[in-house]
C-alpha cells in the first residue's frame, strides 16, 4: 500500500516537473510570435510575455514588401529541394552499388569513408579548394559539396541488405538491368530510410547559413537563412538604412527581425508534427546522427 | 575459370556508373583538402598556391603557441564545452529517465514531440530569439524585473562574463530534448519482465531506476561520453558567430570562429590551418583517452 502511494506521487510529481520543462521550451517561441504581432516601439518598454499589447501586422507587411526577402525564400527553397533530390540521387545509388558484396573496389571505398570520418581537411583547406573549382557564388555550392554523404551511405547499405533478395532475383530474370531495379523495385521498397535522410538533409539545407557565409558575396544568391543572419548581425548604421527605406513608427529594427525569424521557421514548424516518425526511425537506423 | 579483373568490372559497369559519383566527390570533397593541410607548414600566399609557397615547417605552430590571444580562445572553448558537459549531458539522462517513467499516452507523445522541437531550429534563428529575450526589455529582464528579484535590466549580451552562461545554457535548451532519444530507445529495450520481478520484490521506484533502468542503458552512456569528450574542442561555430558582439568576444571567441577569423578575415591561411590541425590531433587524443578510461573503470567501451 505504502509503496503505491509513493508511486502515485513519483508520477505527480514527474508529470508536473513535464508541465514545466515543456513550458520552458514553448513559452520563449510564443513570446516572439506575440512580439512580431506587436507595435516595434511599444515592444521596447518591455513586459510582453504570451500575447501582443498593441497588435499590428506592420512587421510582416513591411518585410514582404523587401523584394529580397522573397529572393532568398525561394533560394532556400531551391537549395532543399534540389538538394534533397540530389543527395538521395548520388548517395543512394552509391549506397546500393556498395550493397553488392562483389562490387570491384568495394573494400577500398568503405576504407577511405572510414578515413573521412577521423580526418578531414578543416574548414580552410576546404576552403581553397571549393573555391579554386570555381564554387563560390555560384548556386551549386550549396549542393555539390553535400551530394555525398558516407554516413548516410551506409545507413542505407544496411537497409538495402536487409531486403529480400528474391524479388530482385525475379526483376532479373524478367531482364531488368541494375537501374530498373533501383528505380522501380529498391527505392519504393526503402522509402522509410530515404524519408529519414531526406528529412535530415532537408533540415540541413533549409537551415545553414555557413555555407552563403563563406563562399556568397553576390546578394541574389543569399538563403533566408543568410539574410536573417545579416539582419541580425549588421551593425546599427546598415540595419537602420535598411528599415529606413519604410519610414514608421510602428516597427523597429528588433520587431521586424522577430517577424523575419517567424516567417522563416513557419515551414519547418509546419512539417515538424508529420515527420516526427521519420527522424525517430532515423535516430535508431544511424546511431548517432547530428 | 577466374575472369580477370576488367572481366568482372565489364559485367558490373552499370554499378560501377553508381558508385563513382560519390566515389569522386570523396575524392574532391574530402582527400584533397586533407592534402592542403600542408598549407600549415608553409608561409601560403594564394598567389603562389600550394606547390610554391615557402616551407616554413613548424613556425606556424610556434606562433600560435606563443600567442596570448590562443590561449583565451582556448580557454573560452574548454569552459563552455566542460559546463555543456556537466550540466548536460547529466541532464539529458535525467530527462530521458523521467520520460521514460510517462505512461504511454497523448501526455507523453506531446511531451516528447515539444522537446525536440528546438533541435530543428537554426541557430540563427535562435541567435535572434536569444537576442531577442535577453535584451533589456526582453522576456527574461522583464519577468526578473516583475518578480522583484532585479531593479535594473540586466545586460546579458554585452557583459563578457555573462557569455559562457548564455551560451552554455542556450545549447542545453536546443538540445537537452534531442539528446534523450538514443536513451530513451535503449531503454525501450529493456525487458519488461525485470521491472515486474523487482516490483514483486518490493523494490521502489528510484531502486527500479537505479539498479534496472541506469544499467540498461549505461553501454549508451560510455558511448555518448567518449563522444562528448572527443568533441569538447569543436565548438559551436554558428552560435558564436549569431551570439558574438564587439562587447564580448573576449569571452565569446572559440577554436573554431578564431580559425575562421584568421584564415577567411584576416587571409591568414597556414596560421589558421595550423589552429586547426592542432584542435584535431587534440580531438582524436581525447577521443582515446576517454575510450581507455571508460574501459578501465566500466569494461566498454567504443573502440
């Protein structure tokens, strides 16, 4: 008896201590949202917490009015799709060319991933190359460099071994050569570890900054990402040039900042919820994955 | 009948058309630039490339060896990594422990679902969120100020000693739910049957955990920590980058925003590839080091 109430308290008082942590994450993320809702300058008396004092939309009309915003919205965008498709393209066939026990040169390749994974070349070095081949301010930096993943590689070797062979032994016979069979027969059937990936790298692309950081100076190639970093970043002069173009008194640099930040992570908080399953698979199929 | 080695590769071509791509972009992507390492051993100038700059052998080490400014960039590294490491990394086994403990149902799955939320935020995102919260009329200065427990805003972001604090903290918070999943699958491993025995015999809840739940995962716990361990030099580059200001780099600058300072503001190449080498070897050292540790004291360990 004494231990059930015991008990019965433990799970009170752990479903409390939930209530809390889970208030700790949202509280901060709906304090932004009230803020992009609120007036620039009464916002900086402070005491806004859950909701806008003094509702406007001005923000949100302001920064879709930059034509640049939309620019850089559909970079990111491009950059994740065409990147995403590329990276499961590239990293997939090599994946089920590996997959095949007597593929020629097979042991030399695992090696040389295994050697990536200790030592890499480090971000100058890296540098130099990327950009002595031509990458920099150029679209393709953002997909080249990452097409190939040997991580996620053999995550999806290992799936595709655990397939049942005989279905590809009957497409063979039917005489389909090696690309009909990853087309039509290996990719349907893997689509769990390709959503996973897909969704990791989709969730890289959509967020770097480093990549425009490093190798973008031209301004039409900037991801959202980069923008947002700019508007975080510049110093007082050039961030209050840039909102000065509006002039109001209704924003400040900060409230259309936080209208920004909302608009940008809006897709993936959209997604999120569906693709929960996704990247829980995911965490068990590769271990630990960044 | 052994079919030489054009043979064989003739009848696989159309794998071999797979796996080259990636093959390639290994190539390119990964081994070349670990051959311009040697930039860390020459006075590089871009004009002359790798094959003509001077070698200069181990002067770049030296130099930075030497230098004060290493050593508080060090230092600043070291700090915020040893605190990520204290306070999270216990954290998430406490979190993933307590979830753990949730009955399967619409509380547990919400619950879960919120704390791996921040994970997929970016740091700029967050950078600004942060900035955002800790400014003098943010969340955190205005719930402080109504609660009485402060006069005046508190100026997070420009005092350099506050630093180490808001970057270790932000990261757990990004982070700390994320870290639980590896857990929280071994511990769904865990046969049932031994909890029932343990109950029947008596034992409490905290006992459960102790002797049933800890054990379960402790294989995940080495590994995580000679992980953690191994990575306590590589910093978090994004967050220092969105979080650093003119007022606080003394506390904010780490390994891996000083690499790219020097080498990509200041075109200082071979010095700053030489930081980096150095922050590697070091790496893979401590990676070592905490793999023999943890075999000695837990009998697991990685490698």
């Amino acid at each position: 008896m004494r231990l059930e109430r015991g008990e019965a308290l433990f799970n009170i008082c752990n479903k409390i201590f939930m209530v809390f942590f889970v208030a700790i994450i949202v509280f901060p993320l709906i304090n932004i949202l009230a803020l992009s809702f609120n007036d620039g300058y009464d916002a900086m008396k402070g005491g806004i917490y859950l909701f806008p004092r003094k509702f406007t939309l001005i923000n949100y009309k302001t920064i879709l009015q930059d034509p640049t915003i939309y620019r850089a919205f559909s970079i990111t965008v491009a950059k994740t799709v065409i990147g995403v498709a590329g990276h499961l393209l590239i990293t997939g066939m090599a994946a089920y060319a590996m997959s095949k026990s007597y593929l020629v040169g097979r042991k030399v390749f695992i090696r040389m991933g295994i050697i990536t994974m200790f030592f890499n070349g480090g971000m100058i070095p890296t540098f130099l190359v990327v950009k002595s081949l031509g990458l920099a301010n150029n679209f393709w930096v953002y997909i080249i460099p990452v097409l190939f993943s040997f991580y996620d590689m053999i995550i999806l070797m290992n799936f595709f071994r655990n397939l049942p062979e005989s279905i590809e032994e009957s497409a063979k016979i039917d005489g389909a050569n090696m690309f009909q069979i990853f087309f039509r027969i290996v990719f349907p059937l893997s689509l769990p570890a390709f959503s996973t990936i897909a969704l990791f790298h989709g969730v890289y692309q959509w967020n770097d900054f480093f990549v425009a950081k490093l190798y973008m100076t031209d301004k039409s190639l900037y991801p959202i990402q980069y923008y947002l970093y700019q508007l975080l970043t510049s110093t007082g002069a050039a961030s209050s040039a840039k909102a000065g173009v509006y002039i109001s008194k209704a924003f400040t640099t900060q409230s259309l900042q936080q209208a920004t930040m909302i608009i940008t992570t809006l897709p993936i908080m959209l997604v999120y919820p569906f693709l929960q399953k996704y990247f829980i698979s995911g965490m068990l199929l590769g271990g630990v994955k960044e | 009948m052994k079919r030489t080695f054009k043979e064989k590769w003739m009848s696989q071509w159309q794998l071999q058309v797979m796996v080259w791509p990636s093959i390639i972009l290994l190539i390119v992507f990964s081994f070349i630039p670990m051959f311009g390492l040697i930039t860390a051993f020459q006075d590089y100038s871009p004009l002359t490339g790798f094959f003509a700059s001077e070698f200069v052998g181990l002067d770049n080490f030296k130099a930075f060896l030497g230098d004060s400014d290493f050593y508080n960039v060090l230092t600043n590294t070291l700090a915020i990594s040893l605190l990520k490491l204290l306070i999270g990394f216990p954290l998430e086994i406490v979190l993933a422990i307590l979830i753990n403990e949730l009955r399967a149902g619409p509380f547990k799955r919400v619950t879960q679902t919120i704390s791996y939320l921040p994970h997929f935020l970016s740091w700029v995102i967050l950078g600004g969120m942060i900035i955002s919260w800790l400014s003098s009329s943010g969340l955190v200065n205005s719930l402080l100020m109504s609660l009485h427990l402060i006069q005046e805003p508190l100026p997070f972001l420009t005092n350099p000693n506050a630093y180490w604090w808001v970057a270790t903290l932000t990261d757990i918070w990004k982070e700390v739910g994320w870290g639980t999943i590896l857990y929280l699958a071994a511990m769904a491993g865990i046969d049932p049957s031994l909890y029932e025995a343990a109950k029947v015999d008596g034992a409490r809840k905290l006992k459960r955990i102790w002797h049933i739940t800890l054990p379960g995962i402790s294989q995940i716990i080495v590994l995580m920590f000679v992980l953690r361990v191994g990575s306590v030099l590589g910093s978090n580059l994004e967050q220092a980058l969105v979080l650093q200001s003119s007022s606080n780099i003394q506390r904010s600058e780490v390994i891996d925003l000083y690499v790219y300072h020097l080498g990509l503001t200041q075109g200082d190449f071979s010095f700053a590839t030489a930081v980096g080498i150095f922050s590697s070897v070091v790496s893979v050292i401590l990676l070592l080091l905490a793999n023999v540790l943890t075999k000695r004291i837990h009998n697991s360990s990685i490698f």
